[in-house]
C-alpha cells in the first residue's frame, strides 16, 4: 500500500505564509458562461517560474487550451508579474500561493508548473489533491541546475548568491527559432523576482518533493536543447514520478513562448484527454 | 415522487429503474455507506471517493453542511458564531481557507467553505440530500442493511445493502438539558442554547447564562452588550484563553510549543505563565481560581469574557442551587430574579439508528470505540467526527476519514492481513489521547488533544500501510 501524506506540518499551523493579492487571468471556453463547459474537462492552471508572470502563458497557452474546450487561468506567483509581493518570501510561500489559487476554482484542477513554477507546483501536489499535475521544464534545484546556470549566464547568476536579484539572458530562455525582435520584447517583460533573495539559496539544497496526495498522475516536458534545465535533470524530475519526460527538441527554455509553442501544449492536452484520471 | 433518468436513485441500474421498490434489500454491496453530509461525512466522502470506493451519502436536510449549516433546525448555531480555532487548524489540510478571511470566520464562511468543498471535488452526485437513515443493521457477510425514508415523511421506506457504514451523523443537535429543583415553577422563559440565535432576544431582559463552555462565554459576551443584566453562572473556576497572545492567533502560539515537543507539565507551566501575564487574575473580577490546569477540560477561547467582567457588565455567579417562582439561588445563597435563562449546558452524542451493541456503549451510553472511529464488534463499521479536540476538528476529520479508507482498503485487498490486523487492535478502545487528566463531564470522554490524537492516527496509518 502507498504511504499517507505528512500529516504534521508544524511550520504551516505555526506560523501560516503571510497572505498576498494575486494576479489570476484566465480564458473560457465560448458558451461557458452559460455552462456549456464539458463537465469532464478540469480547469488548468498554469503557474510560471522564475521572473515570469501570468502574462506569459496568456501570451499564447491559454487561449489555446479555451479554443480545445477547457477552462484556463494562469497566475502570478509572489513578487511576480502584477500579484503583490511580501517579506521572507520562500518556496513554501510559492507552493501556498499555488495551492490557495487551486482551492479557489470551480472544482478540481490541473496544476501546470514551469521553471521554478514546477517546483511550486510539485510542492503544491503534496498538499492539494489535483486532477493531474504537469511540470514543464522543471527547474527543481540542486547542484547541477545551479552550475548550468552559471556556465550559461555567469553575471546573472552570481549577484543571486550573494542575495541580489538573479538575471535570466535571452538566449538561455528562448530556442533560435523565435525571431530576434520577439525575443527582445519577451526578454523585457522577464522582471527580477522582487524581495525573494533567500530562494535561490533555497534552490540550491532543495528538499526532495514529497509523493502527490490523491495519486495525481504527473507529466514531465521538457527540451533536451534547454539552456535551464539539463536534459538529465529532466529525466531525473520524470523518474521521481515513475516517468519519463516527453521531449521537445529544438525548442528552448520557455516552451511556452517559442516559435513552436503549439507542439507542447498540444501534448499536454492530448494526454489529459485520455480517459487515465 | 419523480426522479430523471440520471438521479434515478443510488441503486439505479440501467435495466431496473427502481430496484429499491423491491421488498428484499437492494445490493450496493461494494459500496460504502456515509450517514451525514456535514464537515465530517463531506470529507469521509470526498477521501472514500479517492481511495476508489463507491460512496452512497444520506443527507436528512436539504443542503451540506450539518451543524455549520444555519437553515438546518438542528444547527446550533447563533448570528454571532465565530470560529475559536485560527484557520490553519480548522481547515481542511489538502483545502485551505482563503487568505482574504480572517484569523477567526464567521460561521457563514464556514459553511460558505463546506459547499465549496463539495461541489470543488464533484460530491454531488454521492449525496442524497432530503434523505434519513432510520435503522442499520449488520448483515451475515459483514455488511449492513441501511433503511432509509424521507425525512420529511415523503416517500416509502427502503432497505439497501452495504459493504460499509461510516456515521457522521454529529453529535451537537441533542440538547442536553440540566433539571434543577423547582424549574418547572420558574416563571421566566427557560431556553437552551440550541434556541439562541440572535442577540435581539436579549435585549432589554436580566439574563442569567448557565454553563461557562465556549457557547455560554459567547452569550453571556453579548448580553453583556444587549440585556439590562447578565449574570454567568459556572461550576467551577476556568482558563478564559484569549483568541490573541504576542499579537498572534493563541492556538498558533501553542502549537508553536507543541512543536518542540516540550512535556506536558512545561507546557502548562509556559500556559499559566501567559495567562498570568496577559490576562491576569481571574479571582479579582470574583471568579473562582480554577480546580485544575490547562489543558484539562476543553479550552475556551474568549477575549471579550474578561473584558466585560472588567466594565461590570457581566456578574459571575457560581452553580444554579434552586429555582423559585420567581427568582434563581445559587450555591453560595445569592439570589437573582432573571426573565430569562439560557442553559449553555452543551449537547449528547444520539446515535438513533444503531442497535447499542454496535458502537460498544457503556453504562453511562458513551461508544467505547477503537481510536474514536472503529466499532470493536464490526470492522466495517466506523463512527467519523466523534471529537473535543483542544483545536480545529475538520482537520481531524480528514485525517480519520483517511484512516477509515485506508482501513476498508487494506480489508479489500489484503483480507488475512486486515484479520490479523484487526485481531491485534480491536480491544483498544476507550484510549484517551491526552497526556492531561481531564476533569469529569459528560462530553469530556472524547475530549482529545489535537497532536496526540493525530500521532495516533499517524502510528495506525503506517502499521496499516505496512501490513
């Protein structure tokens, strides 16, 4: 038999994560306002990583996931995009915003997390029973990410480790195929994370996430050419949940605003079709 | 009676509309059957439902919700309610609260939180809402034979059969009613806490408030604002804990200490030390100094109690002696002459449905159970939020509730080891799950500390998990 959930979480009946406003946007499916939404399709919600905001999977995702019939919202998490931010801002406080907006939807949803994202939402899975949980291009931490990231992007990444804002470069979000211009706006609107400097140390000796509660099934997407996440991160996060990542070649660290965007959306949204949950 | 296709009854199959109609018990046999869709059944449904059990749920009022539920007749609660434990510990764990609600909400919020948790997880289509239990019986295979009937008259009875029964029929709807000497002379009006709903009924009236649980400290706060008088009476001497300490929700603050594992005597040293400073001492407002120590009857969680003792707008006066045509005598010979009497004397678990037997009740009528939740005499019957805890209880409702799944699971895909399992643990029961002595009531047998009870429901997940 599976084991239970923790059941003691000290910290969170202790000294509960200081509550802030959130960002939430969201496309329907035409007709739902008069509740013509399939009833068997759950809401998605999207949560973007690391110096994104909702806008990002606004840009392309969500109007798409609308377009095939189900409800999508997609969130800023603290200190990102236009949610509010607080002191002492940590991964568990990510997780709390994920799980807060999750239990705020009409009924059980899909959580989809990308970069850190994913590791919010692999944290979240552990408190919220969700539908199914999908981690795209997971950044869940630990020592190779962190020397990925330096090599790709020194000057970025040593500010972070001494508390100050850590930089993200054009070329290791976006795969050569989005066009130079597009690249460029993108790249203005990816914002440093406001008043979170103990998170990048926390990404470093990450925790091992805990098993999801109702048994979600947990998809793995990534891109064996992401300048992020290294290909055997990727396989390593699917391997934790008893997979292996579906691969995207070509395609860069935000699959979500690449030229090709349409091919990982579309992936995601055929196996949620299938009848496994 | 008519009913769509859909809704065709639990026990709709496709070639008989209504089996039920029948007179032999129609089969859910692989189903489980929950009586109540309040906090307690809503959440055995929802964990039953995703452990892959098929779940039948009887709902005798018309909406979710039970006691939370202020349309329901048997609901307890006042206009005022408010939660005593923060939210952390009265939520859900895998459902939090909003984070735009207060520390404390308010009972609409409560039962604004329940509907969405079920309609969030789908529950709807496992609930039978206008529906009562009226009789369960044990079967030859282990089962139970559910009788249910309209609960409001309608319809005819009928008789199905399940492979379990989980009851979460509540246990603060039965008034329990003190009788003193000379009541039924007492002129004034007479209530129970149960017919308190609104503050306006106070108002203008001397009020004498019997009972110093957390209702009484409510109503005898706000009679203090509404009536002309207010006398509180209490048996004896308690810890009044501010809903506050440190500027933080006190509960918060406690498990805080909780969490360092710290022995109980510490723990109550570190309590009184609290109390002693912030809200200081009780006997100068004439209330007697309490018979025992914290943690040693249900705590009460009431800022305001003290406050108002303090403006003089509250009399605390001791044990209800007698009552005259006219007026009340206390213990200590005082005499008052209230219009009106509110007994905040508490409420009497009431289990209807089940022959004694099952529930293993003693002497006194108290269910000696397995950890609160497991009859003794049959494995496949469990009793859901049977609970006092020192805290929040929907969080000791889901994790029961996961118990109980995990239980019936382990019973359908490893029957030798569920015997074994069972042969082991079946005796314990009428277990405490406090470290404190608890002071004699008649609810204070299932009075539970939040962290004992959970270490022990942990202990039993991972020894069945393991079997």
């Amino acid at each position: 038999m599976t084991t239970h959930p923790e059941i003691f979480r000290w910290r969170d009946w202790a000294d509960p994560v200081r509550p802030v406003q959130r960002e939430v946007l969201t496309s329907q499916p035409a007709g739902d306002e008069l509740g013509h939404a399939d009833r068997h399709k759950p809401p998605l919600l999207f949560v973007p990583g690391y110096g994104h905001g909702a806008w990002a999977f606004a840009e392309n995702w969500l109007e798409h996931c609308a377009t095939r019939g189900y409800s999508a919202y997609a969130m800023s998490l603290r200190g990102h995009g236009d949610s509010g931010s607080a002191p002492h801002t940590t991964l568990r406080a990510y997780a709390h915003d994920v799980v807060q907006v999750a239990a705020r939807l009409p009924r059980q949803a899909v959580l989809i997390g990308h970069g850190v994202g994913a590791l919010a939402v692999g944290r979240a899975l552990a408190r919220y029973p969700a539908r199914a949980g999908v981690l795209v291009a997971p950044v869940f931490g630990g020592f190779g990410t962190a020397m990925a990231a330096l090599l790709a992007n020194p000057a970025g990444t040593i500010p972070a480790v001494f508390g100050g804002r850590l930089g993200l470069r054009r070329g290791q979000l976006f795969g050569r195929g989005l066009p130079a211009n597009q690249a460029r706006e993108y790249d203005k609107r990816v914002g440093p994370n406001r008043r979170a400097p103990l998170v990048p140390w926390q990404l470093l000796v990450t925790r091992r996430t805990e098993r999801p509660v109702g048994d979600a099934p947990v998809l793995v997407v990534g891109s064996p050419d992401d300048k992020v996440v290294p290909r055997r991160s990727l396989q390593k996060v699917a391997r934790r949940y008893g997979g292996a990542p579906l691969l995207f070649p070509g395609m860069g660290h935000d699959m979500m605003l690449d030229s090709r965007w349409r091919e990982p959306v579309d992936a995601i949204l055929d196996w949620l079709d299938k009848p496994h949950h | 009676m008519s009913y769509d296709s859909r809704r065709a009854g639990p026990a709709g199959s496709d070639g008989d509309a209504y089996p039920w109609r029948a007179a032999a018990p129609t089969e859910r046999a692989h189903n489980v059957c929950v009586i109540g869709a309040g906090a307690a059944g809503l959440t055995a449904v929802k964990n039953l439902r995703e452990y892959g059990f098929g779940v039948d749920c009887y709902e005798r009022e018309t909406g979710v919700g039970g006691a939370w539920n202020w349309r329901h007749d048997r609901s307890p609660v006042y206009a005022s309610t408010h939660l005593i434990s923060s939210k952390p510990f009265t939520q859900f764990p895998d459902f939090p609260m909003p984070d735009s609600w207060p520390d404390y909400p308010h009972h609409t919020q409560v039962l604004a939180y329940l509907e969405r948790y079920f309609d969030h997880f789908g529950l709807r289509d496992h609930i039978w809402f206008g529906t009562e239990v009226t009789q369960v019986s044990p079967t030859q295979d282990g089962g139970f034979d559910v009788t249910i009937s309209g609960a409001r008259g309608g319809g005819s009875d009928r008789t199905q059969r399940y492979a379990a029964v989980v009851v979460a029929n509540g246990h603060n709807w039965s008034p329990k009613l003190p009788s003193y000497e000379g009541m039924t002379d007492f002129q004034g009006e007479i209530i129970h806490s149960s017919q308190y709903k609104d503050a306006a009924q106070l108002r203008g009236k001397r009020v004498l408030v019997v009972g110093a649980g957390n209702t009484g400290c409510d109503i005898a706060v706000e009679a203090a604002q509404q009536a002309t008088r207010c006398w509180h009476s209490s048996r004896r001497g308690y810890w009044y804990a501010p809903k506050y300490v440190y500027g933080r929700p006190a509960d918060q603050i406690n498990d805080l200490v909780y969490a360092l594992r710290l022995p109980l005597r510490l723990r109550q040293f570190l309590f009184h030390r609290t109390l002693k400073r912030t809200v200081g001492d009780l006997t100068r407002f004439g209330l007697p100094e309490p018979d025992h120590k914290v943690y040693e009857t249900h705590p009460i969680a009431n800022s305001q109690l003290v406050y108002y003792l303090g403006h003089g707008s509250i009399t605390p006066v001791p044990d209800v002696a007698r009552f005259t045509r006219d007026s009340v005598e206390f213990t200590d010979g005082r005499v008052v002459q209230p219009e009106l009497v509110i007994l905040s004397t508490g409420y009497l678990p009431r289990f209807e449905f089940l022959a004694p037997e099952l529930l293993n009740v003693d002497a006194e009528g108290r269910p000696r159970l397995n950890l609160h939740t497991f009859s003794p005499t049959h494995p496949s019957l469990a009793v859901a939020g049977l609970l006092q805890p020192d805290g929040g209880v929907f969080s000791l409702m889901h994790w029961q509730a996961v118990m109980i799944a995990t239980w019936l699971q382990l019973r359908d895909q490893a029957p030798d080891k569920a015997d074994r399992y069972w042969r082991r643990h079946r005796g314990e029961t009428g277990l405490r799950f406090n470290k404190a002595k608890v002071k004699q009531s008649t609810r204070h047998w299932f009075e539970v500390s939040h962290v004992e009870y959970l270490r022990a429901v942990d202990k039993t997940l991972r020894e069945m998990e393991a079997a």
